[in-house]
C-alpha cells in the first residue's frame, strides 16, 4: 500500500540561508522569526485558505537535548487543546523513510506579533490585564495536564492584533539542565525563577513569577531582571526586592545558601517606588488611578522570591485587575489527557529519539489525512 506521505509533492524554497521544504500546498513562504529550535515561517495554506507558521526544527537530531525537546515539543503540541495555546495544523517531513529523516515541520495558526514587539508600545490598562488573563489562562490548563512551563517569556507568547494571546511552547522539561545547551542561539534567563536559578524544588507558582516579570516590563518598557548569567540574575532580584528571609534560605541546597547567605544584604525598594504611577496609562480619572493601584498590587503578589508567600494561578485570576475578564469555559477548560511526563527523564540514544519522533509523525499523518 501506498502511503498518503509519498503522494504529497514537496517544494523547497531558501529563505535565510534556511532551506524549506514544504507540501505545494503551503505557499507564500517568508521569514517570521528564528528561535532555540531553528527558523519560523509565514505560509498561505491553500487548501484551508488560511495563513499559517511552520516552523522547521532545525536539526532536531543533532543532540539528545535537541532530539528530546523535539519530541516533547510535538508530543504535547498534538495533546493540548485550548485557546491561549498555540495549536497544531499539521506536522511532516519531506524524507521518505526512516533511514532518510532529517527535518521536522511543525504547521501552527499564525499570529500577528510577539510579546516583545508588543511591551515597546504603550498599553492601556484594558488591553494589559486582557493579555495578562489570557496568558494566565494558558498557564492553568498547562498546569492541568501536569506540566509546569517554567521557561515563560516575551518572546514563545504571540499575540495578534485583536489582542488575542497563544503561549507558543511548553517550557522545560522536568529533568531538563537549565544552565548548558550546545547551541549558538543565547537561551533567554531574565523571567526565570529563583526557584529555576537556585535549583529548588518547585510547585505551579513557579510561572507566576516569570508572568510577574512579564507584566513588569509591559508596564516599564524594559526587562525587569537583565542578569548576564544566573548569579547576576540572582544579584538583580536582590537588589530590587530585597535579600530573602532566613526561612527561605534554609530550605536552599547547603553549597546554594552559603554562596547567597555571603552576598551584600539588599533592604529592597517599595513596589510604588518600583513602578510609580508615571509608568502607567497616563489616565487622570479615579478609574484610571484605582487600576493603577491594582496593577501594582498584582504586581506585589506576583514579584515575591519565596515561592511559599507567592500568589497562585487562581489567587492572580480571581485579583481584582484580572478578575474581571473570567469566563468559565476559558479559566476551567476541560483538562487534557495528563501528560506522561516519565518521557522527561527517559534516556534514549540520538538514532532512538529518532524513530520514535518518525513514528509520532507517521500516527500524526494517518490521523490527519488532508491533503
Ligand atoms: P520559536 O522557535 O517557537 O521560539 O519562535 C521564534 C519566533 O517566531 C517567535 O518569537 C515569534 O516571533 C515567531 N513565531 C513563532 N510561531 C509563531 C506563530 N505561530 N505566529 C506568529 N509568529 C510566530
């Protein structure tokens, strides 16, 4: 028998020195954006007649690390259903057999911008706590399924024009190392957690935190914590929140709490000296003025280093500058099935990892017979 995949005529197209090589049915290719994993695409589908992103995993299989990701990647894009994350239109490669794979191709709704286009413009309070639900939406059915993101940042949440939001990755894998991956591309820490940075244990709140960062640099316009590596990250935090509690530092790793116990003690500043009112939406009525304060409330909730006095994701839906915004169906959307997150500590050898994300593709294309 004949499969489908040998039907399907395969165009290539150099976009950036990145070769493309994508179904005839995918047309108008142009460059998007490059991230960890290798190069995103704009595409005209023409038999939904839709714009869509295709994203070529870049040499997924050059690593284990990378052929991990891959595979966790496509695994939980094809098990998570909701609106605020990015959905799977299709996926392929243009190899033919087993022996031949090289490159996966991952087709996704296309949206207009990223976060980080967006945070240079100004916001209003409106469109601000809207986007903040909605990432904070995302992040609950995440959290669902059993999977902790903990990587959140500007840059994998896209937005569109209508200020519709979609997170667009699923963040660290349980047992991933956070500090060395063999890649050119500068993996992006400033959002990360002091729970990620000083190797805790870690519960759901560990993303309020990155969203707290998220939602500071909305409000200034720049990055909140710009650490050049995870001790001046850790120095940064400090410096603006305050050297945490004996309490907290008791329950770091011995050789992690003598390193943070030596270092200066910092009072901290006051969050209206962190975000004073001329950061915000220069509105004069007692609406504007009362929003403001709310703002910087969450904010006080969010930016707190110890995880054990960190609001939740259901304490920052229900706080009075989101809560607003809640509608059932998006806050508890049904949970998808749990993921199987034992795959996260799997150690498999680079040609293994390979035919188990060939076979995922070879299910996904049965299940997905479009032309
Ligand atoms: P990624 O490789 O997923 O980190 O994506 C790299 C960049 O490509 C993102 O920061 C976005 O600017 C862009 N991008 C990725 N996916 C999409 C999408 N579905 N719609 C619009 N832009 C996207």
């Amino acid at each position: 028998m004949k499969a489908f995949f040998f039907d399907k005529m395969f165009e290539t197209v150099v976009l950036s020195d990145t070769v493309f090589s994508v179904p005839s049915r995918y047309q108008k290719l142009a460059p998007l954006g490059v991230g960890a994993q290798g190069m995103v695409c704009s595409a005209y589908d023409t038999v939904t007649q839709q714009n869509v992103a295709i994203k070529k995993l870049s040499r997924p299989f050059q690593n284990v690390i990378h052929a991990k990701r891959a595979y966790r990647e496509f695994k939980l894009m094809k098990l998570v259903h909701h609106k605020n994350i990015i959905a799977l239109l299709n996926a392929f490669t243009p190899q033919a057999s087993l022996e031949e794979f090289q490159d996966v191709y991952l087709v996704m709704e296309l949206m207009d911008a990223n976060l980080c286009q967006v945070i240079t413009t100004e916001l209003d309070h409106e469109r601000l706590s809207y986007l903040l639900y909605q990432i904070l939406c995302g992040i609950k059915h995440l959290h669902s399924a059993g999977i902790i993101h903990r990587d959140l940042k500007p840059s994998n949440i896209v937005v569109k024009s209508d200020c519709t939001l979609k997170i667009l990755d699923f963040g660290l894998a349980r047992t991933a190392g956070t500090s060395f991956m063999m890649s050119p591309y500068v993996v992006t820490r400033y959002y990360r957690a002091p729970e990620v940075i000083l190797g805790m244990s870690y519960k759901e709140n560990v993303d309020m935190w990155s969203v707290g960062c998220i939602m500071a640099e909305m409000i200034r316009g720049e990055v909140l914590f710009p650490g050049s590596d995870h001790v001046n990250q850790w120095n940064k935090i400090i410096e603006l929140l305050g050297t945490p509690s004996l309490d907290f530092m008791m329950r770091l790793k011995p050789t992690v709490r003598n390193y943070v116990e030596n270092l200066t003690y910092f009072e901290g500043s006051p969050f209206h000296e962190l975000f004073p009112d001329e950061f915000f939406p220069s509105g004069s009525t007692d609406n504007d003025r009362l929003r403001a304060d709310q703002a910087r409330d969450l904010l006080s909730k969010m930016l707190v280093i110890d995880p054990e006095k960190r609001i939740s994701v259901d304490g920052a839906l229900m706080h009075p500058y989101i809560r607003e915004w809640c509608e059932e169906g998006e806050v508890n959307a049904p949970a998808p099935d749990p993921y199987d997150d034992s795959v996260d500590e799997r150690e498999h050898t680079v040609e293994q990892w390979k035919e188990l994300i060939y076979q995922e593709l070879k299910e996904y294309e049965v299940n997905h017979h479009i032309e």
